[in-house]
C-alpha cells in the first residue's frame, strides 16, 4: 500500500496554526503527523486521499487566516514503515503507562506496558488525543465491562482496556490496514478477549457496551453520536477525543441531544478528551 507523505507550511506558522491544519487534515483521512517546527508532515494512505477534499481543506484554511503552501512524495509499504521506525520513540505517560514498538528493548518499570506496532494505523500514543485518552482511562474501572474501542487504528485503546480488566472489547475500524494492525497488536500483546470488526459503527448497533472509546475526528464523532446514545448502557461512560476545543459546543450540544451527560474534560495543546455518562434522566433546560 502506498502513501503519500505532504510537507505543508503555513503563515502563520506558530503551534496554535499548525494545530488547526492538523485537526482539518485529520478529518479529511490523514493519520499521522509529524511536526519539524517550520513544517507539518502529514501522511494519508493513496487509495484514500481526495484531491477534491484536499483543496476545499486548504481553502477553509485561508478563510480562516491560515496560507498553506506544500509538496508531497509518494511512499511505499516498506519505505514507509522506515520513516516511522526512525522517528517512533517509546512514550511513557504519567510514570504508569510505556507504550512500546517490537524492535525498542523492553523495560519493568512500568505498570503498564503496550507493544504496538504502528505500521500505517493511527494510535501510537504519540499524538495528543491517545495519550489523553489513555490517561483518562488509567482512572477507570474497566473492570469485567464490555468495551468498544471505535475507529481502533492500532488497537492500542481497546488492548489497554483489556489490560486493566475488560470483560471484552470490541475494536471497530472502517479501513483494512488498520482492521489487519490491530489484530496483529492484539496477538504481541497476549489479549486473549478482543475481537476486531471491519466497517463503521453499523457493526454493532445491535450491541450494547458500558464504556464507549472513540478516538475519531469531529465529523465522524457527530455523525455516529446518536449511536452512542443508543448502544451506550445506562449510566455507561463514554470517552471521546480527536478535535479541537473550538469544536467542544457542538460536540456537547450534540452528546446532551442523545443523553449524555458531560462530566470532564482534558486538554492538551488545543486538542480535548470529553468524559459523558449515559443518562436518561437529561432534560431540556
């Protein structure tokens, strides 16, 4: 599978500029950022990269006082997973949680450790909305729950949950390289209770879950929200990140519609995990 690797710049170029231009790429598909200060790096699988989509991106950029100028190359399977081997350093969060690769040496003195392999899934622990997640989840009682783990990438949400006592998890992605990662993680990890399902959340819709994980992008976030409201147990948590803060209203407004009550937020760098729990008891105020 090839991608497409973009080196885009922008003016301004400060880290709140290059945080929006990677919030508006990650919805549009790109799954893996890296920024060198004067550049953002962004990556997108070829077979799902739009250049229809791309340039109304880059246009809504500009309206909103952001010029971008870019040159991209095209990558294939093996040069890609290169580049991330190169740049893919463990990532330790809060002196409780290692997240790993197979080729860094192991370590014991960590609680948790995850060996995740990211090849082209999203979710390494890296970006700010994973490790927000998985410090969110770290003050959770997962156990004996049954837990989804939406757009799973690489897994690396729904394996934790497993570690710190799921019942069984269930990881969703719509995109095949991500569904094979994640099955692929979930063996190197030795979870013996999750399953991996190929598409969208219409996989199981028919299924009930006490803690939802959706690590997505607003977009999808919004669309899938009534969803959440129906097979979210009550008083079931759900955990939600991959947008910015300017998009907490509609987001909120979206989760109270569908009987989620908003109980935390954390934030990093503009990007934001929002807590709700299932409640039937809402009322319109």
């Amino acid at each position: 599978m090839s991608h497409l690797e973009f080196s885009i710049y922008s003016t301004p170029g400060d880290q709140h500029s290059h945080e929006i231009l990677v919030a508006y790429l990650y919805d549009i598909g790109f799954d893996r950022f890296q920024d060198s200060g004067g550049a953002v790096h962004a990556y997108i699988a070829k077979d799902q990269f739009s250049w229809k989509q791309f340039e109304n991106t880059i246009n809504t950029l500009k309206i909103r006082g952001i010029d971008v100028v870019y040159k991209y190359l095209e990558m294939d399977e093996k040069n890609w997973n290169e580049e991330w081997e190169k740049n893919y350093d463990p990532v330790v969060i809060d002196n409780q949680l290692l997240v790993r690769a197979p080729f860094h040496p192991p370590y014991d003195d960590f609680p948790h450790t995850l060996i995740i392999e990211p090849k082209m899934s999203f979710g390494t622990g890296h970006h700010q909305t994973t490790r927000l997640i998985l410090k969110v989840m770290m003050d959770l009682n997962f156990k004996d729950k049954k837990v989804l783990d939406m757009g799973c990438g690489t897994g690396i949400l729904g394996i934790f949950a497993s570690k710190l006592g799921a019942g069984s998890v269930v990881g969703v992605d719509i995109d095949n390289w991500a569904y094979e990662n994640a099955l692929e993680n979930i063996s190197r990890n030795g979870i013996k209770n999750m399953e991996v399902m190929l598409g969208d959340i219409s996989v199981v819709k028919d299924e009930e879950f006490d803690i939802v994980l959706a690590n997505i992008n607003r977009r999808v976030i919004l669309s899938d929200m009534p969803d959440y409201g129906t097979l979210l147990t009550e008083k079931g948590t759900i955990i939600l990140s991959g947008f910015l803060s300017e998009d907490v209203q509609s987001i909120l407004d979206s989760a109270y519609s569908n009987n989620l009550l908003h109980t935390a937020t954390l934030e990093e760098e503009s990007w934001l995990v929002l807590s709700f729990v299932k409640s039937q008891n809402l009322q319109p105020g």
